[in-house]
C-alpha cells in the first residue's frame, strides 16, 4: 500500500476526519452529495496541489475558514513518511515532506503518484493534444528523475522566445539563433525522452493484452509519438520558417510543447472506432498500465475510481475488475452511488475495505 493514513481539516464539507487504510482496496459508498467524491478530491490534491474539479482553492475550503489541512502517512521504500498541505485563501501554501519545508509541488507527486478515472476522463481521447501530454508526461516523470528537470528548463527556454516574439520584431536576428540554439537542445532532450516511454509503454500494453482477454486483444491498439515538429527536418530550420507566421501571433508554432500522442486502432484513431464502452475498458487498462510502470520505478501508485458504475453493465464491470485486480502494486479507492455495486465487486476481493459517506462523516463499515 501506499497511503496508510489521511488526516482532513475543513476540506470541502469536512470538518475534520482521520482515517486508515489498512487494505490496498477501499471501496466508498454514498448518495449524490455526500462527500464521496470530495474524499477522493482530496487524496488527489495531497498528491497534486491542486483539485480535479476546480482551478479556483477558495471553493474547496469549508464555509468560513480561513485555510485547509490535508495530511497523510505514505510508505516510501518500505519507510512511513509523513506528508502534509495547509492551503490559504490568500493563496499562501505550505508544504512538508517527513518533517522538511518543501517549496515545489511536484515533490508530493514523487512520493505520492495518484491517478484518477472519472466520468471526465474521456478527455484523454476526444480532448486535445494536451490531455494526453499531460497524462504520459506524468508517467515518464516517475520513470526518468531528469526528466522533470529538463522540461522546466525547456519552458522556461520557450517562454523567453514568446517574449521576444511578443515585442514584434521585423527581421530574425542573432538574440533568435541563440535562444532557438537552446530550444532545439532541450527539445531533443524531451522528443528523445518522450520516444523511449511510448515505446516502453506499447511493450507494455502488448503483454497486459495477452494476460487478460479481451476484444482490446484483436484491436491492434497502438501509441504513437507525434512529436509537435517534424522530426525529419532540423528543427532551427522549421523555427526560421516559422519566424514571421510566430511574430504575427506572438507565440512559438512548433516544437514539443506541440506534441501529442496518437491512439490508434490499425491506422484509425481510436475514437473514431471504438464504442463508448469500449474505450471506457481502453480508459481503464491505459492508467492501470501507467500505474504498472510507476510501481516498478519504486514508488507506489494510487488509483481514485469515482463512480465506478457509470455506464457500465455488468459484463464489463466484471472485466475492468479483472484489470483492477491484475495491477502490481497500486492502492485503489473506488466510489460508488449505489452500495451494490460495490457488494458485487468485493467479494472478489479478500483485502478491501468499505467506507460509508453521509453529510460529511466517513465511517467503515463491514
């Protein structure tokens, strides 16, 4: 497991809570409004600084408060640590990590990987490029420790050259060769990086295929770079051609901060394919695989299911709980509207645990 504990204060409508999860499956139950998904919002913004569901801090703090509290214990390579968040409306936040202030976000990620499944989480099909971005990116900054460091290093690179694309100049001119000189570097750096995890993940999915059956094995489901420029060209050479059509709009048009990653079927896009139901299943085997992945980089992922039961039957809920169950070392939290369909999955499953929600109060139940 790797959240044994998770203390909350004044976090959405919690007052206050303190639970342990003692099971790597833990199965929330409640009715609309409850404070389920409220729970799983804040193990998500203990690992990430921030919620799924708002951009705006201010609506997650309870009623009058002034600031949240969200704690955790979270093994480590085998160590408990201590992690820790306290929010401000003045957006102030502080961070601790086993005792120590730490001032950048990512550094809960490193230690606490969660990924999520909602009825939202479509985006990473039909939403644009950077949905998908964001969700391998997330995958290859648990896997390679330099990798976080060189996309920093890139955007900051890239926000200087839309800068001086900004004051509109009329030629290109020496200040352009050189931070375009650093720009190419660091996109090779990122494109090469970016390359290697597709080509680890699609091993991977290979052998999830063959492992559980499923209409996912004849699909011939692939992952495919495109890597925001064309990689069959010098890239300083698409930046100078690019020049005047970059200074009209004031923005770089290519380069990996353009990239994507392209799911296909054969040689169509798997939207364009597959049923609604089956890309919910193709949903669940993508993250359970990044999870995978992470696990065998040391760290221990958690997964945050919310409403487990939409627009599923009964077949292939029985399906994505082969899935579920068929990761290494992930840690689930699943919610649920309906006590059922939990009853139906667990007894499955001999370590689990179920927690009931309503107005506010978490309690376990058996």
């Amino acid at each position: 497991m790797s959240l044994t504990a998770l203390r909350i204060i004044d976090f959405r409508i919690f007052q206050q809570q303190q639970l342990t999860f003692e099971q790597p499956v833990n199965f929330i139950v409640g009715d609309n409004g409850s404070g389920k998904t409220s729970l799983l919002e804040a193990i998500y913004y203990l690992s990430h600084g921030r919620s799924f569901n708002t951009s705006n801090h201010n609506k997650v703090i309870r009623f009058d408060q002034d600031h949240f509290v969200l704690g955790g214990d979270v093994v480590v390579d085998d160590d408990e640590v201590k992690v820790g968040l306290r929010r401000f409306r003045n957006n102030d936040v502080q961070i601790k990590i086993a005792g120590q202030v730490e001032k950048r976000v990512s550094q809960l990620a490193k230690v606490l990987p969660v990924q999520l499944i909602t009825p939202e989480s479509f985006k990473l099909f039909f939403g644009g490029p950077k949905e998908r971005r964001q969700f391998y990116d997330f995958g290859l900054f648990h896997v390679k420790q330099s990798f976080h460091g060189d996309w920093l290093r890139f955007s900051k690179i890239h926000r200087h050259r839309n800068a001086l694309l900004k004051k509109r100049p009329n030629r290109y001119n020496e200040e352009f060769e050189y931070w375009d000189g650093e720009f190419c570097r660091m996109a090779e750096i990122i494109s090469q990086a970016r390359a290697e995890y597709l080509a680890l993940f699609n091993s991977k999915f290979e052998e999830i295929n063959l492992s559980i059956e499923s209409y996912l094995t004849q699909a011939n489901v692939s992952f495919e770079l495109a890597a925001g420029y064309n990689q069959e060209i010098d890239l300083a050479q698409q930046l100078r051609n690019t020049f005047d059509k970059d200074v009209k709009f004031g923005y770089t048009s290519v380069g990996p901060h353009k990239s994507d990653v392209k799911i296909k079927t054969g040689s169509r896009l798997i939207e364009d394919v597959f049923s609604r139901g089956q890309l919910k299943m193709l949903l669940y085997v993508v993250k359970l695989l990044q999870s995978d992945i992470i696990s065998e980089h040391k760290a221990r992922p958690i997964m945050l299911i919310d409403d487990i039961g939409s627009e599923v039957d009964d077949a292939n809920l029985r399906k994505i709980f082969e899935f579920l169950m068929s990761a290494k070392d992930t840690q689930f939290f699943i919610s649920s509207l309906n006590r059922d369909i939990a009853d139906f999955m667990a007894p499955t499953i001999k370590q689990h645990h179920m927690f009931h929600v309503k107005h506010g109060e978490i309690t376990q139940s058996n």
